[in-house]
C-alpha cells in the first residue's frame, strides 16, 4: 500500500479521500490555489502545496505543478477526485510516466477509450449494450446535425466529446438552431475539456437518468454496486440522487447492472467508474408501479472516475469505494466479489450548493457561513470541508457539502431526510436546502416518477419561491466586538511552496484586519472592470447610454461585440461562465458600443462593468 498521496482536488471531495486514506494509514498532500488558501482540505491534509493563482486552468489544471508537488512531498500516488483533471487522459499518461508515482484510477488507454464518447459508443455497441441513435464520429459543420435532425427528428443533442454532467450538451429543437448551438457546445468543451470535438444523440424526451457503479482491478475482476437514480436534475445538472431506483424493477435493475459490467469488460477497464444510461419512462405509470424488463434503456456515457454521487453506493453496499480505488492502484485485487455485493435499504444524496433556486438557482457570489451547524443521527452522513466562519470561494462550483440520509426503505429514508434537513443550520450563505425540503414533500417526487425534465419544464416555480420563503435564510452579518482582551493571530506562511500555519496569541493588543478568505482569493480583477481606472476616474457612461454589467462572478467566455458595432435590446454582447453555466449577457436596450472592458478569459466579479452602449 502506499505511504503518501496527493490529492489533486479540493473541498469536500478532498477531505473525503483523504479520510479513506487516514484509516489506511496513508498520509496526504493537499494541493491549493490562492483562492483556497484557507480550504478545508488544506487544513485535513498532513502537508500542502501552492499549485497557482485562484483561475482553474493556472492552478487546479496546470498538470506540471500538480505533479511537481507530488514530487516535493514524495508522494508515491496521486488521486484526482472528480471534476478538474479526474478524466483527463493525458494527465493521466503523465502521472503513469512519472518515475514512483502510480495514479489512482483507470489506465491512460481506457479513460482514452470511453472517456471520448464516440469512442465509447463503439466500445459499447460492439459489446452489444444498447446505444442511444447517434454518431459514433465527431461532427464538424452544421449540415451534419441538420441531417442528423431531418433522419431522426428534433430535438437533437449536441454533446462534447469530453464532457459530462451537462457541460457541454446543448439541445437543438429545429435546424434554425444548429448553427448556433454547434458553435456553443464547441466553445464549452474547449474551454472546460481543451477539447472542442462533438458528437450528435437522439434527445430522448421522457428520460430517467440511471448509472451505474463499478469497480475493476488489474486481475479481470469487474464487479458492479447496484444502481442509482439521478434524474431529478436542472439544465442536466443533478440535484438529488438515491438508490436504488424507485422505478425500477429486479429484472431491469439486472439486466442494466450485467449491460455495464460486459461494457467496461470488453473495455478492459479497472479501478472505479460509473457507467450511465437513459431509461425511457412510461408516461401512465403510477406510483408504486415498476419499469419491467421490456422498458427501453440506452447507454449514455462513461464516466473514468468517482462520482459525486458515490456516497449513496457506500451507503447501500458498505464497501468504500475510496479503498477499493487505492487497493487496486496499489495492484491489490478486489476485497469483494459480484455474489459478495447486496444493496440494504435506500439512501438519498442532497447536494448542499450554494444556490438561491428561487432565482433560476443563481449561485451566490458572496458569503460567510455565519452559523454552520450540520445535522446528525442514526442513518445522516454529512461529507464536507467547509466550517462555521469561513468565506465561502466562489472561484470553482456552487457545492458545498452533500447530505447522505439512508434509511431501511425508502419511505423511512424521506422521512429521515425531512428530518435531517430541517435540522440543517446555515446562516450567512443562500443554499438549495429550501429547495429539498419542497422535493419531500412534492408528489412527483415522492412519488418516482419524475424524469429529467421535470425540474425545468413542470415544476410550478412559485412553490420554489415559496419554500425559499419559508425555510431559507438570508446573509447575515457577522457579531463584531471590540471588546476581546486576547487577540489570536493566525498566519499562512510559504516555504518554497509548500504552506505552514502559524498561530500566535496577543493579551490586549487590537485585532488585525484581514484579508478575506474567500472571493477571489487573490485573482485580480480586470483593470477596465473596476470602479476606477488607473486614475481612479470611473467607467463614464455618456447621458442615454448603458452600463452592461455582470450580474455574477465568473469568466468571460467569449466576447461577441467591438466598439463602434450596433446592437439591439436582447443582443448578446457578451457569454459568461459561472458554477459550470453559460450565461448570455444581452443590452437591454440597442444602441452603439461605446467600449468594451473585458476581454476573453477574465475573471470579473458582480457589477463589474462589462461594455459601455451609448
């Protein structure tokens, strides 16, 4: 086994792998961006490392500092988590090349194979699970989906070769659409994935989301953990995931559980994965009544890692999937074995964002967790890296906790879950616990028989603005007192990058300002977006004209006017990515661009002024 691990990720799923780690008797190595400098990974971690400033792509995804840190603390294995560099190929052929470090995943080869999804869709038909109708070659021009669209019908989904949970899927109703779209899910896997290739799907219109867990070693073992069920989802983002499905029967559960181990089988495929289907829904189903083994079901993607949702497998099974993940990078084989593999109970996941979802479930861009008070009891998991009085960071994504509830049925489960999330504290950050709470107590839910569009396309919004009403809380202002007689002072201090704490304690001395430790974390905002210029004189906006600003923190994706151009109320000047979104800013009213203060991959914060209209 190993004796240190980096850890290239950060918050909750950081601190989660390396508690596996700590009860195999491995230390860790946290790595960090600016903007995380006082993260909660940082703090769990035996030792941390400075990758780069608070942008993604310079810290988090700068693949040489992230290995050379592991050179540094001698690490002998790196494990990537989820999101930034987990499905990353090349990254992973990196670490495999790198001289006494062993990567904790899948080979290079087979995160090649079904990490692309063309790739992938041939793997799998070729193993005879069934595939959605679609390409199984990139697509390059607009005369491609529309035939794909005059064969198959509308709606078409345009996919990026590298994508996953939504980013970079884009949904084209007619051909008056393609062009337009095309060109958006290519800027979206370029910028996310370094990747702009697509590939083209029949866009399913009553889908469930199913996928399911496995785990493989390096001897031909390939076992599969049961099902989960992720279709209560907004813009393909998942919200609240539970297993096993409530809509499936025993046979079909096989059925697609046996399709996903022949998959990555015939994938020569090891270490842990999750393998995602659609499952086509029976629009008269009632509650209580189960999808039998003639209901359709589709192979969508594979995704080359852990899953955010892994914790509701761990629940149902009892096998940490984290040790099954280090046991076979270390080139142990399985503890458990197909016949060894049971699902007790139910168990639910609430992803904890934080996320007004009376607005569109904009994400905050601020905040301070004032009051950070977690329930517990018999059957509540909470994984989390954040505690009371830190600053949230807003650089990354919206999550920051999930809430794991099992319980021995699923009725129990709800009713455990209403519990807990009532007893769930959280001041000073807007979260979607308000928004869970609604979903236990709303019929379709409740029920199982949602689909994936239900939240975006049934879902009455004045009862999400009403449970926001009810049960949600608002910024709240941290208790100043002047009156301390000891002041503690603690210190971050960096020695050829690697991070030290210091604490130190003054009787009667006055307490230091400090910087924040949240927000940008030390990325600069563009000059232009400021309030001032060098000067200090602010953005001048001519008498009549428009001030466009952003409405929320994030990084300009593109920028589609030039000063002296024309446009008109509802143009996009302008496309802004926050918490995985992209965002089109529009002109509320037409007229002529006056300048333009941001350019193509700047960060800017809310109310930055973006273009000047006059």
């Amino acid at each position: 086994m190993f004796d240190k691990v980096l850890v290239a990720n950060r918050g909750e799923i950081a601190v989660r792998v390396m508690r596996a780690c700590a009860e195999l008797g491995i230390d860790t190595v946290a790595v960090y961006s600016e903007a995380d400098k006082h993260g909660g990974h940082v703090r769990y971690a035996d030792e941390a490392y400075n990758v780069g400033p608070a942008r993604a792509a310079d810290s988090y995804l700068d693949q040489e500092a992230i290995v050379e840190a592991a050179r540094k603390a001698d690490a002998d294995a790196i494990h990537p988590g989820y999101g930034f560099l987990a499905e990353n190929a090349e990254f992973a052929a990196r670490v495999e090349d790198a001289e006494g470090i062993a990567w904790v995943g899948p080979s290079s080869e087979a995160m090649e194979r079904l990490g692309e999804k063309t790739h992938a869709r041939r793997v799998m038909e070729e193993a005879d699970v069934p595939i959605v109708p679609g390409t199984t070659e990139p697509v390059d021009d607009v005369e491609a989906v529309t035939a794909f669209g005059d064969e198959h019908g509308y709606p078409v989904a345009i996919k990026a070769e590298g994508g996953g949970g939504g980013r970079g899927m884009k949904v084209v109703e007619s051909a008056d659409e393609a062009a337009d779209q095309l060109e958006s899910a290519k800027r979206e896997g370029e910028a996310y994935f370094s990747n702009d290739s697509v590939y083209l799907e029949r866009y399913l219109e009553n889908p469930r989301h199913i996928e399911v867990q496995i785990v493989g070693d390096e001897h031909g073992n390939v076992v599969h953990l049961g099902e989960r069920d992720c279709s209560l989802q907004r813009r393909h983002q998942k919200v609240i995931e539970e297993g096993p499905s409530p809509a499936l029967s025993e046979e079909l559960r096989e059925q697609i559980g046996e399709a996903a181990r022949r998959g990555v089988a015939a994938a020569d495929y090891y270490n842990a994965g999750t393998v995602e289907f659609l499952v086509e829904e029976d629009g008269d189903r009632e509650p209580g009544e189960l999808l039998g083994p003639d209901a359709n079901f589709y192979f969508l993607e594979v995704n080359t890692r852990i899953q955010v949702e892994h914790t509701v497998t761990e629940e149902l099974t009892g096998i940490d999937i984290v040790k099954e993940q280090l046991r076979v990078a270390a080139g142990e084989a399985l503890s458990v074995e197909q016949s060894d593999v049971t699902l007790d109970g139910h168990a639910i996941e609430f992803r904890i964002n934080a996320e007004n979802a009376a607005q569109e479930f904009q994400p905050a861009n601020e905040g301070s967790l004032e009051t950070y008070d977690p329930p517990g009891g018999i059957g509540v998991r909470l994984d989390d890296a954040l505690r009371q009085g830190d600053e949230l960071v807003t650089d990354y994504d919206s999550m920051i906790a999930k809430l794991i509830v099992w319980g021995e049925d699923r009725e129990e489960c709800l009713a455990r879950s209403r519990r807990a999330l009532a007893e769930y504290d959280i001041e000073g950050v807007v979260t979607i616990v308000p928004f869970h709470r609604l979903m236990l107590e709303d019929d379709r839910f409740v029920g199982g028989t949602h689909t994936t569009k239900y939240l975006d396309e049934e879902l009455d919004r004045d009862r999400v603005t009403e449970a926001q009403e009810k049960w949600g809380t608002g910024d709240a202002t941290a208790d100043e007192d002047g009156d301390e007689e000891v002041t503690e002072r603690d210190f971050t201090v960096e020695v050829n990058g690697k991070r030290f704490d210091v604490s130190l304690e003054e009787r009667g001395a006055p307490a230091i300002p400090t910087p924040e430790a949240g927000g940008t974390g030390g990325a600069e905002r563009p000059p232009q977006a400021q309030e001032g210029d060098d000067d200090g004189a602010a953005v001048e906006v001519a008498e009549g004209g428009e001030a466009i600003e952003a409405e929320m923190q994030g990084t300009i994706l593109s920028v589609d006017v030039e000063e002296g151009d024309e446009v008109g109320a509802g143009d996009v000047v302008c496309v802004l990515e926050a918490m995985k979104m992209e965002n089109d800013v529009v002109a509320e009213r037409g007229g002529t661009v006056a300048s333009v203060h941001v350019g193509e991959g700047d960060s800017v914060d809310m109310g930055d002024v973006l273009v000047v209209l006059e």
